[in-house]
C-alpha cells in the first residue's frame, strides 16, 4: 500500500479551495489547509485526521514557510488557490485595493510556488503543482481589470515553473474556472437588483448554459495533482462550461459616457 500522500490548499476555509480540500481528503491525500478564516478551518477540521488547519495570510513568507513544515517529512503537492475577487471602475480603484488585489492574487501565488519548488528540490522527489487562474485571464468583462491581470500573471507563472523544473520531474498546471456559484459570487448575485436575471446573464455567457460548483473546479485539480496527468506541465485546464468559447456582449459600464472630443489622428 503506498504512502497518503501530502498536499497544502490555500484559501480552503470556503468556496473553491473548500471543496478542494474535501475532495483531496476524499482521494486519500493528507491536507495542510491554510487560511485566514480560522472558523471556517475548525468547520473543515471537525472529524478529518487527516487534515491540518493553518490560520494565516498567503502574502507573509513565514505563512507559506509554517505550511511546509506543517506537511512533514514529505510535500507532494501545492494547490494556490486563495484569491480576492475584486470588482469594480478601475479608474476609481485606490492604490491599496490594487496593491492589495495583487499580492493575493499574483504574489501569493507566486511565493507559494517558490516554497513548493524549495521542498521539493530539500527532499530530492519531485512534486505538483495547481494554480487556480480564472476566466478572466483569457477573456475578462468590464469591472475586472486588476482582477484580470493578476490572473494572466498566474498563468505565466505556470509556465515559468514548468519551464525551469520540469527536467526535473515537477510539474505546475493551473485550472482557469468560469462562473463559479460560491458564497462570494452568491453575494454578489443578491446585491444585484435582480438576482435571479443575474444569473441567468451568467449562464448564457456558457454554450452549455450552466454556471459551476466548486466541486467541478476540485475535479479537476485532483486531476491535475494525479498521476494520471503525470505528462501534464505548463498546461491550462479551462472549467469554464465553454464560456472561453464564446464572444460575451459586454455589458455597459455604469456612469462612464463615451469622450464627446475628435479622435486623435490615427485612430481609424
């Protein structure tokens, strides 16, 4: 019988990285899962032996470094999944709310892979890796800009990881989810004025007419994580019910009237 495995989920207490975790637990794995959100962690924690919770921000080293030595002897895996959906004018974001968009949703990222690759080359096995990218990084809707860039970050991210240890055998993939029903997106379906118009806005930017769960998304990290998708590096597994398929009307965007001046020359 060979050894359960270790893997470290960010952003697990909710939503995407949730489902994650339960359904690498499910497959066998043992789960560091590491958050902010310390009761949400215990709801995960409760009746798992094989999960180990962790409070604590993506964007401090020392974090990421805590989860490594909280998987042990051994990492075979990292799932960088924590993200802020930040949505709104970009020509009315603060500094902050940018800075903030991009540590998460890039350099969070990006120090976790650092961390993975550091383990992994410390125990001399290679490991894998799972970025959670979005949509968003292929075709993105007004109100997402920042959001956006940090995500096309992600996956070049992906590809840099691959390029440079895959002679090793370690392997970084990244899943770009579509629409994703979570108790975020559920937020911001009831703050639309009609909730029930919103989604279904939603479900025809898909050819299949369908918004996620999370655990569409899950299946395919385990997939990813797997060895069945041991030939798999640098590669970009769209769950997006083919919304990337499709060429979305873009909504207009609230309060913004088009420039009334000449076009500067050269334009056309």
């Amino acid at each position: 019988m060979s050894a359960r495995r270790t893997v470290v989920v960010t952003g697990a207490a909710a939503g995407i990285g949730e489902a994650i975790a339960r359904r690498l637990l499910a497959d066998g794995w043992h789960v560091v899962a590491l958050d902010t959100d310390a009761d949400g962690l215990d709801a995960l924690a409760r009746g798992e032996t094989a999960l180990v919770p962790l409070v604590g921000d993506v964007t401090e080293t020392a974090t990421l470094a805590a989860a490594v030595a909280a998987a042990g002897a051994r990492l075979d895996g990292w799932v960088n999944n924590a993200a802020i959906p930040t949505h709104g004018r970009f020509d009315a974001e603060s500094d902050e709310r940018i800075d903030r968009t991009l540590a998460v949703n890039l350099r969070a990222p990006l120090l976790g892979c650092r961390e993975a690759v550091r383990a992994f080359l410390r125990q001399g096995a290679p490991g894998a890796i799972v970025n959670v990218s979005s949509i968003h990084a292929h075709g993105t809707l007004p109100g997402w800009v920042a959001y956006a860039a940090a995500k096309g970050g992600v996956e070049a991210l992906t590809r840099g990881v691959c390029v440079e240890y895959g002679q090793l055998g370690i392997r970084c993939n990244a899943v770009a989810p579509g629409a994703v029903l979570t108790a975020a997106t559920r937020a911001m379906l009831d703050a639309a004025g009609d909730p029930a118009a919103e989604l279904a806005g939603w479900e025809l930017l898909s050819p299949m007419r369908r918004v996620l769960e999370p655990a569409d998304v899950a299946a395919g990290v385990a997939f990813l994580l797997s060895p069945e998708a041991r030939h798999l590096n640098g590669h970009v597994l769209r769950i997006d019910a083919g919304m990337s398929s499709t060429g979305a009307t873009l909504p207009p965007l609230d309060g913004l009237e088009p420039p009334t001046g000449a076009e500067p020359e050269g334009a056309r």
